[in-house]
C-alpha cells in the first residue's frame, strides 16, 4: 500500500518578512507528521500578486525531499481565490490542509487535525477562535458574533461562529469545493455549505508577529456585505418587510392627519414634519436600492463566468504531475 498523502496549502501576499520563520517551523512539522502518521507531506505555496519578494524567497528555498508547487498569482485576487487555487492543485493528495503565512495558525496543531482525520474519520477538521477577545477589539468581537448569529438564522447548515480557514479537509471535500462554479468564493460559507462531518478544535491565535494583517475595518465591512449577498437573501425579505412596517405607519399616520383637518382645522399642518417624513423615506430608498444592487452586482458579475484567479508562474518540484486547471 502506498503512503497517503498530505498537502499543506498556504497562500502568501507580502509575508516575506515572516517566511524564514514559518519555513522552520513546518519543516519540523511535516517531519513529525510523515514520521508519526506514515504520510506524505507536501506543499503547496500560492503567492497572490505580492510586491515584496515572497516568491522569490520560496523559489529560493529548499525544501529537501518533501513535493512542492509554487503557484504565482498575476496579480492580487485575494485569500479566496488563491485558497481555491490550492484546492485545485492538490487534486492528487488524500487531505489538504490550509493554513496562513503569518504563524497565526500555529502549525503544531496540524497533528490534531491529521490524528482526528485518521482516527475518525472526519471530513473535514477546522480550528475555531475559543476566545474573540484576546486576539481582537470588543468591538470587531462583537461585529463577529451579530455577524455569524444573523447569516445563520436562514440556513440549513451552520457556518460556525469563529471558525476560520485553518482546517483540514479531505479528498472528497476538495472534490466538492471544487465542483462549485462561483467565481466569488466565501470560503467560510462554502465549508459549511459543502457538508460531510466535520470537527472543530478550539484554539486561542496567537498575534500576528510579522508584517502586517492586510484586512482593515473597511475591507472587513466590504467582507461582511459580501459573505451576506452570497449566502443568504435574507436581507432582500427584510427589505420587503420594512417597506410593508413603513407603509402601515405612513397610513395611520394619514388617517391621523385627515381627521385632524376636519376636527381641528384651526391647527396649522407644519412644513417641517413634511420635510423630515421626505428625507427619512428617501433615504430608506436608497439603502434598499443599494442593497438590491449589491445583489444584482453579484449577478452580473457571476453571469460573466470569470475563473477566480489567473496563474503567472507554476512550478513544481518532486510532485507528482498535476493536471493544469485551465
Ligand atoms: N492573503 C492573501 N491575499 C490577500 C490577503 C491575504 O493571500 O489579498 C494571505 C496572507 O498572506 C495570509 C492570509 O491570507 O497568509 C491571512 O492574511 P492576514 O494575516 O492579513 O489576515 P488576518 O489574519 O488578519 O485575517
Ligand atoms: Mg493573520
């Protein structure tokens, strides 16, 4: 019987200044697993479109026996995509493992995931934040607990609060990630859509060391709207619903002012009430147009059917050949 294999999937932007490091330490990692577990571990790194010399440093490197795949980007497509682009070049391993450049993910934990994937059978192992507060603001915190409460209240399956991208997943759960068509890939959701059994272990990240987190508030929120225009139209039945709330008021509140005309005409109708009623109502129009474009937005762009990200440089060392994607 031949050794199962084992593929760490690891997308880098601009992490040169924490790669020695990282390097080090999977190393002793992947040596531990292939000793322990009688597997074949492999990587495969994917730079999205950085600017400083990370893939210059992993050409550099030298891994020794273990196979490798270096995946550049054209240019910056995000996390997302250039998670995807893992899966799909680790169609040949029996499980895969993503993890971040940043040593957020602490790579000892890999020993979990692969023993819990061995001995149970698991589909897929995943590392979830125990505790927001010591790693984050109260505040993002908070964001990310009405965050995962809301998106799952519509869903047949969970997407669970705090886990991250830190897993372990196994041949047919590539295999189903990659049957999706979307071009826009919330990786976080797709998990939970896709399925099978799955296993969470706590964990406490520890902060980031080197370089710097490219995701700030803003993008975060740009995140949010993304993650919730493609899992769930929940906000478009919201939507709905508000405007019927709105336009009971606007009704009563029209029978109020009719009545008053005729019982009290003496008192005078203000032009300020008017003004305030116009300006509240135009602004509710243009969230909810807003909203409904973000929706119509995904469409078209989905309608366009775009791969999610395009290879400048593939390069692979001692791995078994794997078919090119497109
Ligand atoms: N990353 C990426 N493309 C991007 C942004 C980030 O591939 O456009 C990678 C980054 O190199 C790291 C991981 O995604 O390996 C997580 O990024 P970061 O640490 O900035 O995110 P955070 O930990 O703050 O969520
Ligand atoms: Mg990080």
């Amino acid at each position: 019987m031949t050794a199962k294999t084992l593929c760490i999937i690891i997308p880098v932007y601009n992490e040169a200044e924490g790669l020695p490091d990282l390097l080090a330490r999977l190393n002793a990692i992947a040596g531990r697993i292939s000793a322990e577990f009688a597997l074949e571990v492999g990587y495969i790194f994917i730079d999205d479109g950085s600017s400083d010399d990370s893939f210059a440093l992993l050409k550099a490197h030298d891994f020794g026996p273990r196979p490798v795949r270096l995946l550049q980007f054209s240019r910056n497509f995000g996390k997302e995509a250039a998670l995807s682009a893992g899966i799909d070049a680790a169609e040949y391993a029996d499980a895969a493992v993503l993890m971040d450049a940043d040593l957020q993910h602490p790579p000892e934990m890999i020993v979990d995931f692969v023993r819990i994937w061995l001995t149970e059978g698991a589909d897929s192992v995943y590392a979830y934040k125990a505790s927001r507060r010591t790693s984050e603001g109260l505040l993002k915190a908070a964001f990310a607990r009405m965050f995962f409460w809301a998106i799952n209240r519509d869903l047949r399956y969970e997407i669970p609060p705090g886990a991250g991208d830190f897993r372990l997943i196994n041949h047919r759960f590539m295999t189903a990630l990659r049957s999706l068509p979307e071009s826009d890939r919330f990786m976080k959701g797709l998990y939970g859509w896709v399925g099978f059994r799955q296993r969470g272990l706590p964990l406490d990240p520890p902060p980031r060391t080197r370089g710097k987190s490219s995701f700030n508030p803003l993008r975060l929120v740009s995140m949010t709207l993304d993650a919730f225009t493609s899992f769930t139209t929940t906000p478009l039945r919201l939507m709905a619903l508000a405007g019927i709330a709105i336009a009971m008021v606007s009704m009563v509140y029209g029978i109020y002012v009719v009545l008053q005309h005729f019982f009290f005409p003496s008192v005078p109708t203000g032009i300020a009430s008017i003004l305030a009623l116009i300006a509240f109502f135009g602004g509710i129009q243009m969230i909810f147009l807003g909203l409904l474009g973000e929706y119509v937005g995904k469409s078209v762009l989905e309608a366009k059917k775009r791969p999610p990200y395009i290879l400048a440089e593939d390069i692979s060392r001692k791995g078994e050949p794997v078919a090119d994607r497109r």
